[in-house]
C-alpha cells in the first residue's frame, strides 16, 4: 500500500500517521482544529505502562489481569496482552521522541496510582501528560512532513466513505475555507475521531468529539460495538460551561470520598469496600456515589500544601481558578459526568473494521477497555492501536484501480447546496441541545427499560426532523450535516443499552441489577436502511488468575 488518509489528529490519529510515514508511506492527515486542540491535550492523569526495570513486583500479566478485570472480562485477553506487552516500548518512543516524564526523589521516572490497579504504573508528565505526548508527536509529524511522507490538511471535516462492496476506497472531506467538498482516494483510511461527548453535551471532554464520523459510516454499513458501555467519571467539578475533570491522581494520592451525615463525615467507599475503597475502578464509584444520593466531597487536605502542590498542582489550579476553593484547607464538592466511551468501531485484531482497508483507532474504537477503562490506558491504546493499523496497513499490498465516486460526490454536494440555501438559524442547536438533554437524562449512570424507551422514543423524533431542516448558514456546514450521523449513532446507543438486559461495568440498569451469563459476551450493531440490529459476539474472557494481582 502506499497512500493512507488518516481522519483525527489527536495522539492516535498522530501515532497512525508517524508509524505509517516510518514504514515508507504516504500520509494525508485531517482534522478540522490543529493538533494542538485536539482532547488528548486534555489527559493529565498519566499513562500506563510496565518497565522492566522499574517494575517493583509488576508484570505485563498484572497489567493484563487488571485490564482484563476492570473491564468485566469483555475484551479479548489476546488482544489486551498485546496491549500491554508493548507498553514499556511506547513509554521508551515517547522518551525518544521528546517526551519529559516527571521522576521520583530517586532519580527514577516517577509513577502514581489509578483505580482498579494491582500495581503503580501510571507514568505522568507533571500535571498535563496529554499535551507533553502531543507536542512531541507533533513534531514527528513535522519532521515527517518536511520530508514528504505527511501532508496535514486543517480546517477540513469527514463527510462520508468512499465504499463499495464491503471495501473503502478513501473520504469525501469538506473543506471549511472553500466551503467544498474534495473526494480523496486512498489505498487505507484510518479514523482517529475521538469519543462522542457531543450526544451528552456536558462532560469533561471536546465538544469536536461529536461521535458524527461513527454514525456517519454505520448509516454506510460499517459495524458498531459495546455502546451501551459510557465511562461516567466520579470526580468532576461543576463549572458554567462543563464538568471539569478532578484527575483519579488525587485519589491515588490519598483522596478520601464522603457525604455528611449528622454532622459527621461518612467515608462511604472505604466503609463498603475497605482500605482501597476510594480507588476502585471508575464504575464502581460512580455507581456508589448515585446509590448514596447524597452531596458528595473529596478531601485531599490532610496531604497538605507542599504535598498537594508537587503532586496534584493542576487539581489546585482548577479548583482555585473556577471556585474559588483551596484543597489544602477544604474538600472538594464532586459530581460523576460522562468521561469516556469504551464503544466504538467494531474492529479487528489490526484495527480493521469490517468494511476492508477502513481502520479505526484511539477512542472511536471499541477494543481493550471492555465494560469500563482503566485510567490511564487510554492514552496506551491511542498510541498502540495507531502503530498497529499502521503495520498492518504497510503489511499489506495495494491496488492502484479505484471505482469512480464523481457521481456520488457531485450527488452529495448537491444535498449541501440545496440544505444551506435559506437562513434557519434555529433548529440544528436546537435539536442538538435536546438530545444532550435526552440522553442524560435517560441514559445516566442507572438506566432501565423505561428510560430508554422514551429516549428511542425522543431520538427518533429528532431524526425525522433531522432530514427535513434547512442548514443554518451561521455556523461551520460540517455543523450543519453532522447532525443526521450524530443522532444516528444517539440512537444505537440506546438500542444497545435496552438490548442489554442486565448490569455489567459502566451498563447498569435498576430493572436488571445483576450480571447474567446469557449477556457474557459484547455487542455488535449493524444498521440497514433505518433498522437498528444487534447480535452477541464473543464470549467473556476468565481471569489468568494471577495471585499477585489481586
Ligand atoms: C479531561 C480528560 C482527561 C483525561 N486524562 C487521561 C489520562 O490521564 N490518561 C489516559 O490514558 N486517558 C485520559 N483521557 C482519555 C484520553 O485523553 C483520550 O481517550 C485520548 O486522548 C483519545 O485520543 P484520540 O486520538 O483517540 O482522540 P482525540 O484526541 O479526541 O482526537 C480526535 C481528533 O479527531 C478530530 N475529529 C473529530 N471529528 C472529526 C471529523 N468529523 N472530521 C475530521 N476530524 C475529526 C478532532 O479534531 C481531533 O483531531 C482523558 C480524557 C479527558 C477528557
């Protein structure tokens, strides 16, 4: 092969396009906003990995069992080994290419940790390791493009694939300054889109992860997994415009949990699940802090200032900078939000989806993080699945003939120019603000029958209106046509979530509190001209049952 298009220049889309260009490919990469905007800027907490020579008792199979673990045993155990035997040898990439990991007093690269792990293995880059990562895989990309192996295009938006009998040929991508859409041909294309914050509105990540890309090709028949499976993270701190993330950092360092109660503090976790309580894994937490129905708060006071400063610096910054608060003297008032989407694409081993030489990598994929993700092997699976699809891709013979779109496209430019032509302002905010409204309100941390009933119910009266509305001519026209693969994916997110007819991770419904075998496997929905279906597939792993993990 030798001409990729990777969509998304965040770190997976990034990693994808640095491996390619290494293999000898050409690469165009697309995003509508510089790297430097993209959500991965965001991460802080750190990232995961076990180095052999800072181990101190880990191992690969302790990474894997707790991957594994915290995931509820959806994800492949091959899959996730893969995974994790490659971390140390991101962690040492990173180091090359520019990345500064903070160290320990001893000189060592310093580790911290996060839910759910047998072991500290979060590596971090002071208070903001995404954008550390970021500034480095940029200027790989630069490097690379000075010598002609990638070409970045901004300001331009996926529209739609290029496929024809189960096979990709490249995108249709609008571009934002011409106003147009360009047909690029490609012998592989790999989506590097992010999550779909936008479904929920507010929640701690970009509004530019609208999940449009994922509801875009599902309506062209590529394959959807686990999106009943919603990461609500516990500690979030209310602000005007979003929940601001308290980072799992400070309750690796010590961060107790609790309500009031008779003017007594209740450390609720603890009490229910012992000395570890408050670093459970995410879904449990958040879980717990629904169920006690209370105001919750987190104190990290008792680290005092010194501590707090050289250790969670950014979690002082923001609780001082957006409430006024000061962590070394008072607790912080928490909320669970919408953190993370362990569904996505459906893909292979390499990444494929099921439509050939289309790839998906990063968190528009559905692959290592099964019913709920540990913190910090996010970032690990960024990096990873793009190195992967990119070996694969390079592995791979290319074919220079190519069907011709030029009808389609000149088809679908003709949908724009007729939708853009009157001046409605109204109805696409509008439509987007009610279905964030929607969806949390009826797929929250606890759902039932009832609830995703009347989201279906709700989001299946915004489709139809969807296809009738005219574009509104003030906004970017990629905000315009995403609307219809948005609410589409909205939609089989709730299918998934009422087809699952029991609790498992992040998926509980109060009708259904109980893990049940017969639902012991993922979720893989395929749509058909406006039939939503869903089929089992695979079945739950068991535990490698490594004593010293648990
Ligand atoms: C506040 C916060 C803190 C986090 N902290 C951690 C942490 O400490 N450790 C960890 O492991 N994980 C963390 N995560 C999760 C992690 O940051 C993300 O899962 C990861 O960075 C996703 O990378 P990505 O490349 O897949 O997507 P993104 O970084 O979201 O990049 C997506 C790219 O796709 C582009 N795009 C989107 N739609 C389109 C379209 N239609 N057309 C063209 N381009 C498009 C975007 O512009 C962007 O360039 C955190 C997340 C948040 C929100």
């Amino acid at each position: 092969m030798k001409d990729v298009l990777v969509i998304g220049s965040g770190i997976s889309g990034m990693s994808c396009a640095v491996r390619c260009a290494e293999l000898g490919l050409n690469v165009t990469l697309v995003s509508p906003f510089p790297s430097e905007r993209a959500q991965s800027v965001m991460a802080a907490g750190g990232i995961n990995a076990v180095l052999e020579d800072n181990g101190e008792g880990d191992t690969v199979l302790c990474h894997v069992e707790d991957t594994l673990r915290g995931g509820g045993y959806l994800s492949s155990e091959e899959e996730v080994k893969g995974l994790c035997e490659r971390s140390g040898e991101i962690l040492r990439f990173l180091e090359r290419i520019g990345t500064v990991f903070s160290v320990d007093e001893n000189g060592k690269t310093a580790k911290r940790a996060f839910g759910g792990q047998s072991h500290k293995r979060t590596y971090y880059c002071g208070a903001s390791t995404g954008k550390q990562i970021v500034s480095s895989l940029i200027m790989e990309v630069r490097h690379f493009e000075a010598a002609g192996k990638i070409t970045r295009r901004l300001w331009s938006c996926f529209h739609s694939g290029l496929i024809l009998d189960g096979v990709c040929y490249g995108a249709l991508i609008y571009d934002e300054t011409t106003r147009k859409l360009e047909t690029i041909y490609a012998d592989a294309v790999v989506m590097a889109t992010g999550g779909q914050n936008t479904l929920f509105g507010k929640t701690t990540g970009s509004t530019q992860c609208d999940g449009y890309a994922q509801g875009q090709l599902f309506r062209q028949g590529v394959e959807l997994k686990n999106l009943e499976f919603i990461q609500y993270h516990p500690t979030t701190l209310v602000t005007g415009q979003k929940n601001m993330l308290i980072s799992e950092a400070a309750r690796g360092e010590g961060g107790r949990l609790f309500y009031m109660e008779n003017g007594k503090r209740v450390y609720f976790m603890e009490d229910k699940y012992g000395e570890k309580g408050n670093l459970m894994t995410r879904d449990v937490v958040s879980r717990e802090m629904f169920l006690v129905n209370k105001d919750i708060w987190l104190d990290v006071s008792f680290l005092g200032e010194r501590l707090i400063r050289r250790r969670i610096p950014e979690v002082m910054e923001l609780c001082r900078k957006y409430r006024g608060i000061d962590i070394s003297k008072e607790p912080i008032p928490v909320t669970p939000s919408v953190h993370f989407f362990m569904g996505g694409f459906a893909v292979s081993l390499d990444h494929e989806t099921n439509i050939r030489n289309l790839f998906a990598v990063g968190e528009c994929a559905s692959k290592y993080h099964g019913a709920n993700r540990l913190g910090g092997n996010s970032l690990l699976a960024a990096i990873y699945g793009g190195m992967k699809a990119a070996e694969e891709i390079a592995g791979r013979a290319g074919d220079d003939k190519h069907p011709d779109f030029s009808g389609y496209a000149a088809r679908q430019t003709q949908v724009l120019e007729e939708k853009g032509k009157t001046e409605s302002r109204f109805p696409v905010a509008y439509i987007r603000d009610l279905l964030a409204e929607t969806m949390q309100k009826d797929l929250g941390i606890v759902r039932n029958e009832e609830s995703l009933d009347n989201g279906i119910t709700d989001v299946d009266y915004y489709l139809e209106n969807a296809d009738r509305i005219q574009y509104d001519n003030s906004v970017m026209t990629y905000f315009n046509y995403s609307l219809t693969g948005i609410l589409t994916l909205a939609r089989a997110v709730l299918t998934c979530a009422k087809n699952r007819r029991e609790s498992r991770g992040a998926h509980y419904r109060s009708d259904y509190p109980e893990m049940k075998e017969e639902y012991a496997s993922s979720t893989i929905i395929s749509y058909d001209d406006g039939v939503y279906r869903t089929r089992p597939e695979g079945n739950v792993g068991t535990s490698i049952n490594t004593e010293r993990c648990i």
